[in-house]
C-alpha cells in the first residue's frame, strides 16, 4: 500500500491509493446500503411528484367513477409550490445532524412522517380544500428536506473514492426511477375506477414498507456495520480516511463559505432549482394544454422521457469513472465536462421546446426527451462534486445548498401561474423555458471557472485546522531561529 500526503497548498489532503487491496463481496455491505438509498430516493420521488398529475385529475373529471370527488381550485400551481415551503427548512439541519449523530433515524423518520402526509393529502383535499393540502404538503417538503443531505452524508461514508460516479449514479438514478413509475401509475390510476386518492395511499404505504426495511438494515457506517467483513470494512476506511463512525468535529462555517470549489458547487446547485423543478412539475400541465395529451398520454410520455434519461445516467456514469482511471481526464475535467454538456444541452433543447406547439407535437417531445438525457449528465457535474470536496461535510454542504435552492424552486409553479396567463398559449410557455435554460446555463459557467474535484483543506474541520495552524506558527519560529543562528 502506497500512501500520499500532500503538504503544499492542500496540506490537509491526504490521498489514498491502494490497487492491491482486497475489496471484500462482489456484492458487499456497501451495495445493500446504496440499494436501500436508491429504492428510498425512488419511493421520495414517486410521493412528491404524484400531485403534480393528480391535481389535474383533482381539479377536472377524468375518473370512469363519477363518485371520485373533484374540486374548483384557482391555486393549483400555488399548491405544488407550498411543498418547498416545508423543503427549505429542515435541509442544513438534516445535514449537520446526520453527520454528528449519524443517519440512520433521521432517514427513518423523515420517510415516515413523509408517508404519512402523502396518504392524508386526499382526506385533507375533502374536509379543509386546497388549504388543507398546503398544509399537508409543506410538511411532505419539511420531512423530505432531511432525505438527500442525509443520503449525501451517508455515500460520504460507504462509497469509496474509485467507485463512487458508479454508486452514487446508482443511488440518484431512483429520481429518474420514481419519476418514470410515478407518472403512468398516477394517469392510469387517476383514470380509472379507483380515482386519484388511490395513487397517494399507494406510493405513501410503500414509504411506510421502505422505512422498516431500512430500519432493520440500514447502517450509519462501516464502523458500525455488525455483519461486514473486515476486508470490505478496510477498503472502505482507507479510501476515505475514515477513522470513527459518528465524528463529532466541529464544522469549519468560515473555511467552507470563504472556499471558491464550495461555491462553484453551490451556485449552480441553487440556481438549477428552477429548471429540475419546472420539468418535475410544470411539463405534465405544458402537455395537457399546448400540445394537447389526456392525462394518461401525458404521464406515459413523462415517463418515456425520464426513462431515456435513466439509461444514460448509467452510460454517463460508467463514461465518468472510465475517463477517470485510465487518466484522459483529470477528476476536475471530468467534473466540468458533464456539467458543460449537462446544463448547456439542455439549455439548447429548453429554449427550441419553448417555440413549438401542438403542429410540432412529435419535435416537441423529442426535444422534452433530449433536454432530460442531457440534464442526467449533471449528477457527474456540480452534484457529485461535492462529495469530492468534502466527503465529512457533504451533507451540510449540500444541505446549504439545496435548502437556499429551494427558493428557486419555489418561484418555479410561481412563474407559470404569474407569466403563463394562458395555459393554452405557447408564446407565454417560451418565456418561461428560457428563464428555465438561463438558471441552467448562466451557473454552470461560474462552476467550469472555479470547480476543483480535490478534497478541500478544511474537511478535516475547525479543531484539526488550528492545530495546522499552530504547527505552521513553530515552524516560522524555528526558521526565524535558525536564519539568526
């Protein structure tokens, strides 16, 4: 084993390769935690987005069941939007205490109470109206604000450095999963006899399933693994540096919000909120009324889209750690180069959507379908980046980043609702997917400027930092003696 410490510039870096070493199971501890993660993001995705098809099914007769209540809401846009009321709370917090006490429990109960909203949403729709859904659903946004900076301090803890891309495109290839489960599922379901309350006891009973599963085998680290083996254990441990299972380090705030590869992370990470969110939630409407699709059409084609995209999320992944280990690129250039195409194609393909109506219906959806396959490209950009950075801090840094991108998000429903006066109008729709491909483009900019794919000084936090601090003092005082002597 071969072990390198960087002393200069980065000298809190410490870089561990190590070829031989025994790896454990082909399919070890590590694997089961990142399939647990990938089927919770999945269920996550299908909870939050089943309401952005079902209002319209809520809001206008298309059950076969007469019986199937519906209601005349003006506020649709204003009620998918209440979700990131909830989601920006409780993101930076998830993260600081998943990373000091673990995220076991946390994930546990925020799925939980998450469920639980989902399934209450269509008894809140009949005795409190669209109030009433608000309500449940900024609490749906306030337990899932703890889901992703928890599942990031988690892969910060099980995925090594050299598996990584393949992990973690495994793990968030279940947002691409829930979105394609969930839109068909809703159409077809909001169709038929069982109506759309169906779709939220379903996706929010398979929370419920998901959080026992997980309480039973889901583990906060190697450390505290009691079945993994001590090879598996190594390799994880020395390829992240890992020494404890719960680290109660101080966080480094001034080191991280004065470090230049922290904001090239964070920008476009606040800035995308508005383009993932308006394709998330505003393209099954766009659908319906410009181009003219049912409700089953329109969750079908939702879905064939996202599909695509979910396949090259694999291709991207496989591509990142291939260019990576054979050394055509460097981790950073290999960081730029999908966020460029991620954020730049999609760009292209979002403002070409915008001048397209119901004559160009088939061009239109080719171009949905290309502006989903180039956004899969992003999680290899500024999203896995910050793993890179800070693999202690990742979840706190993510957690900053998500919880001030919520308000992104948010402006997203808002924007259609104040611009898109007309739904059925496609020059309103144009404005409204330039500004999406601006908050695409315009950040990713800043990030192929400033982005460093090398772990940050400071991640070994503020304690370890002063005592760098103090050992660089007696080193200037025995230079000063020496140069006298």
């Amino acid at each position: 084993m071969t072990k390198q410490v960087e002393t200069k510039d980065n000298y809190l870096k410490k870089e561990v390769e190590d070829e031989a070493i025994d790896k454990g199971p082909i399919f070890g501890c590590r694997h089961v935690q990142a399939l647990l993660l990938f089927c919770g993001i999945t269920v996550e995705l299908m909870t939050r987005l089943s309401l952005s098809l079902s209002i319209v099914a809520m809001t206008k007769q298309t059950s076969e069941n007469h019986n199937i209540p519906t209601y005349d809401w003006k506020d649709s846009n204003l009620i998918i939007s209440s979700f990131y009321w909830g989601y920006l709370v409780f993101q930076l917090l998830a993260g600081q205490l998943s990373k000091n006490y673990g995220s076991r429990w946390i994930l546990f109960g925020a799925m939980g109470i998450n469920s639980f909203a989902t399934i209450a949403i269509p008894m809140a729709a009949h005795y409190f109206g669209s109030e009433g859904v608000m309500a449940f659903r900024i609490l749906q946004g306030l337990s899932q604000g703890g889901i992703f900076p928890t599942c990031y301090n988690m892969l910060g803890r099980w995925a090594p450095k050299n598996e990584r891309a393949r992990i973690i495109t495994f793990v968030y290839s279940g947002m691409s999963l829930g979105t394609i489960v969930c839109f068909p599922i809703t159409g077809i379901i909001s169709a038929s006899y069982l109506g759309w309350p169906a779709s939220f006891y379903l996706f929010g009973g398979l929370g419920f399933v998901w959080s026992v599963v997980w309480i039973w085998f889901g583990h906060n680290s190697p450390a505290s693994h009691p079945s993994i083996t001590p090879e598996e254990k190594r390799y994880i441990e020395v390829s992240l540096n890992q020494e404890m299972e719960i680290e109660m380090i101080p966080t480094p705030w001034k080191q991280i919000f004065t470090s230049v590869p922290f904001w090239a992370c964070a920008v476009p990470t606040i800035c995308s909120g508005y383009g993932v969110t308006f394709l998330q939630n505003e393209i099954p409407t766009y659908l319906e009324n410009v181009l003219k699709y049912d409700i089953s059409s329109s969750g079908y084609l939702t879905a064939m889209t996202v599909g695509v995209s979910f396949l090259f999320s694999y291709i991207y992944g496989l591509l990142s750690d291939f260019l990576i280990e054979r050394n055509y690129l460097s981790r950073t250039h290999t960081r730029k180069f999908f966020e460029g195409l991620a954020t730049y194609g999609s760009a292209i393909a979002l403002i070409t959507l915008g001048f397209l109506d119901e004559s160009n219906a088939a061009l239109a959806v080719f171009m949905f379908t290309l502006t989903n396959v180039f956004l899969a490209g992003i999680m290899f950009g500024h999203a896995i980046n910050i793993i890179d950075i800070s693999p202690r801090f990742s979840g706190i840094v993510l957690g900053f980043a998500n919880s001030t991108s919520c308000l992104a998000a948010l402006s997203a429903p808002l924007s259609v609702q104040y611009i898109v006066t007309d739904l059925t109008n496609v020059t309103l729709w144009r404005w409204v997917f330039i500004l999406a491909a601006l908050t695409l483009a315009v950040p990713a900019t800043f990030f192929e400027i400033f982005a460093s794919a090398d772990r940050q000084w400071w991640d070994d936090g503020a304690e370890k930092l002063e005592t760098v601090k103090t050992v660089e003092g007696d080193i200037k005082k025995i230079s000063k003696h020496s140069l006298k002597a």
